[in-house]
C-alpha cells in the first residue's frame, strides 16, 4: 500500500486518522507519527492527539468488529485512510468524554481533509448507524476481542501464565503511570520533593526505588521543577532496578549495551560517579542523539558509541569490562500498557528471531567481560522465550556462567526475576544476573 501523505492542511481527528493510518498499515511507532503532527498543534490538543490514537489501538479489535459490520465492503487505496477515521470516530463515541455530536459532527468534515470529501456522507452514516443500531450494547463472545490484543499474544500470555493469564492482560491493558528518577548528582531527593511540594505537583514514594517517585496525574514533563537543571529523568519503576542490579563500584569499567535512550546509564552514572570508564552503546545513530542529549541535560559525562552489540570487533578497545548491562532488543512486551502500538507491530514470528538475536550478543559481549565480571541481562518483555528460557539455556551452554541471583527464589532451573505489567506499579520487565568464573 502506498504512503498517504501527512494532510496538507492541519485537522485534529485527520492528523489523528492520519497517525493511526501510520501506524496499522505501514508499520510506524506512535512516537515517530505523533512527533510529526504535534508539530502542528497546541499542547492541548496534542495531548487529544495522544490520547486518542493510542486509545484506539488499545480498543482495535472490537472497533474493527463493529466496523466490518457497518461498512458493506473495505475501503481500498488512498480510500483505505478513511476507515481508520472511522476508527477514531468510533473510539470517540464509545470510550472517550467528547460528546456524540462533535465526535460524528468533526469526524465527517475531517474527512476531506484526508482527501476524501466525497466519503463524508458514507462516514456519517456508519456513525450514524453504530449509534443507531446500539452496537456498542451487544455482547461479544469472543474473549481476544475483548482482550483488545493480538490473538498471537494472547496465547502466548495464556502459555506462559496459565490462571494469571487473564490478570496479566487487564493489567497490559491498563494505563501506565509516570515515573521520576531523582538525579542525586544534582539535588538530595528531599530538596527535589520539597521542590514539587512548593509546585503543587502531587506524588507518590515506592519503598522498592530509593530514587523513584511516581506522578499521581499527567504533567507537562518540562514544565516540572528542575527539569532544565537535569534535577530528574523519566524512568519506570522496572527499568530503575537496573543499576541497582549492576552494583558497580568505583574505579571500574562499565558496558551499557543498547543503552538508548540512556535512562540506565545516566542512573548508574548518578549512584557511581568515580567509574573508571563508562559506556553506553547503540545501533542507532538517531536514537544515540537522545543519549547525548539526556547525558547533557542530566550533566553526566560518559562514553558515547554507535556500534552493534553482536559484533564486538567492529567497536571494542581489547580492554575487558568488569560489569556489562546488557538490555537486550526484545519484543517490548512489558511496555505494552506504556506503548500499546507495539502489539499491532510485533508478530509471532518475531519472538524466535530475536532470541536468536539476544543469544548472538549474550555469547559476543561475554568474552568482553573480565573473569569474576558481571554481566546483567534485561529485557522489557514477559516472554519466557526472551527470558527464563534464554538465561537456562546459556548457563547450560557456557561453563564460566554462574547465577547471581537477584532474590531467594531464583534457581538455575527459574532463573531471573520476571516483574509483569502493573506489580508495584512498574512496566512488564526481565532482569537475570550471571558472574563469570574467575578461573
């Protein structure tokens, strides 16, 4: 299918339509389409913006239900744009606060802005007829449906997690909170809470994250105290255990592998600042920008590199590393409550690649670590595939590994700690801890 262009004109439900357009039929992250239409837009509206296209990919499965029972055949072409408008005007109707008569009313006239003024009246009337016929009143007996994910991962959910299957999806499926990670290097964590006290921004504390606070509602992010000074950074509750699960100590030298957007290294920096040597790197070039700027913004001054982790030879100084971070690419899974695009762009077959691929850096980054190193493996998935079953198989496979275990329960046959969507209030994430043999 050929791109469609970003509408010439600005319309808040076209650029809408637009993003989710991007997203289902191309492949495209959410971030990367909402950066280009909230260029356009007030911080209100890109705030509906967000709300709205990332609501219906949460709800996708049973927007498209009522869709294919309302139209009388798909739309094709440049055409096809226009079901997706449909999409948001049914997301609208049913599971926003805008009232019934803007959502059809706005959604109709976005229609020529999409190119497609002659399909207004076709758009009106599926609307028309949803509100109509009570669509939204009917039962489905058709629990993926419901799940509002893909059927590939609801299996996989139900594999994995047997009687808890149902708990893991409502919580995917929940909204994520955000999480502040106070930079020490910058103020006490006291000072910085005061801080937030004197700007009537209210919070929560977590025992488990000595750094962490948890917003209690949405905030402009750069509009809170300290953010110019690098006071803080955002950070979930799961990916902050990551340098406390590292331990580095001073004068050593540190491997962050796949570190952007940096969240991890700029922590480990926070709790170590006299490190030997710090590194953090990427494949990506564009996504290393965003470490540099965070690095500068938080005033942390590291090691910054673009190389791939499978292929040492092409970026390694020969010299070993006494811990290695390693955050594998993973299927994100975890994260789908925070990023609910990744479920339409993940597919089943790519969890077997990218074992494969986690298993080609575990093997090339451990002969980069020093005999009596640690390597900490993670991943933001709740895949066993990319996790426990990972970790077994390498201990199996390599004699000098040794499970460090991060809790009581760990074992060589369970290792690792899996943390799911929504435990403490954190994202869905894998940590496993592995010492080489110092002889």
């Amino acid at each position: 299918m050929k791109p469609f262009p970003l509408p010439k004109q600005k319309n808040l439900r076209a650029d809408c339509a637009w993003v989710i357009y991007q997203i289902l039929e191309h492949g495209k992250s959410s971030r990367e389409c909402l950066e280009r239409v909230q260029r356009r837009h007030n911080a209100r509206d890109n705030a509906w913006l967000q709300e709205m296209s990332l609501g219906v990919m949460r709800r996708l499965p049973i927007l498209q239900h009522w869709l294919r029972s309302l139209l009388d055949r798909p739309l094709k072409g440049n055409k096809k744009i226009i079901e997706h408008l449909i999409l948001l005007g049914l997301y609208q109707i049913n599971f926003s606060r805008v009232s019934q008569h803007a959502a059809v009313g706005e959604t109709v006239a976005a229609a020529s802005y999409l190119g497609g003024a002659g399909l207004k009246g076709l758009v009106n009337a599926v609307l028309r007829n949803f509100e109509r016929e009570g669509l939204s009143e009917s039962s489905i007996d058709n629990p993926i449906i419901e799940s509002g994910l893909p059927k590939w991962l609801y299996k996989a959910i139900d594999s994995a997690y047997d009687n808890d299957a149902d708990a893991v999806r409502a919580a995917t499926n929940a909204m994520a909170p955000i999480w502040l990670r106070v930079n020490r290097q910058q103020i006490t964590f006291d000072d910085y809470c005061s801080a937030l006290d004197k700007a009537n921004v209210s919070y929560t504390l977590s025992e488990q994250h000595p750094d962490g606070l948890i917003l209690s509602k949405r905030e402009d992010i750069t509009a809170l105290p300290g953010f110019e000074k690098g006071h803080f950074a955002v950070q979930d509750g799961a990916a902050q255990l990551a340098a406390h699960y590292l331990q580095a100590q001073p004068n050593e030298r540190i491997l962050d592998c796949c570190a952007a957007p940096g969240g991890k290294t700029g922590h480990i920096a926070e709790l170590t600042p006299n490190l030997a040597y710090l590194l953090a790197l990427d494949a990506d070039s564009d996504r290393l920008k965003r470490v540099e700027e965070n690095m500068t913004r938080l005033k942390h001054v590291v090691d910054i590199e673009q190389g791939d982790a499978s292929t040492p030879s092409l970026w390694w100084d020969n010299q070993l590393f006494d811990r290695i971070l390693l955050d594998a690419p993973c299927s994100a899974t975890g994260v789908i409550r925070r990023h609910p695009d990744i479920r339409w762009l993940r597919k089943s077959s790519d969890i077997a690649n990218l074992a494969q691929l986690q298993r080609r850096i575990l093997d090339a980054l451990w002969g980069l670590l020093k005999p009596g190193g640690t390597m900490l493996y993670a991943t933001c998935s709740i895949l066993p595939q990319e996790n426990t079953l990972q970790i077994q198989q390498f201990l199996k496979d390599t004699p000098d590994a040794t499970l460090h275990p991060l809790r009581k329960t760990e074992t060589a046959e369970k290792p690792g700690r899996q943390i799911l969507p929504g435990e403490e209030q954190m994202d869905g994430f894998y940590y496993a801890r592995l010492v080489k043999s110092k002889s």
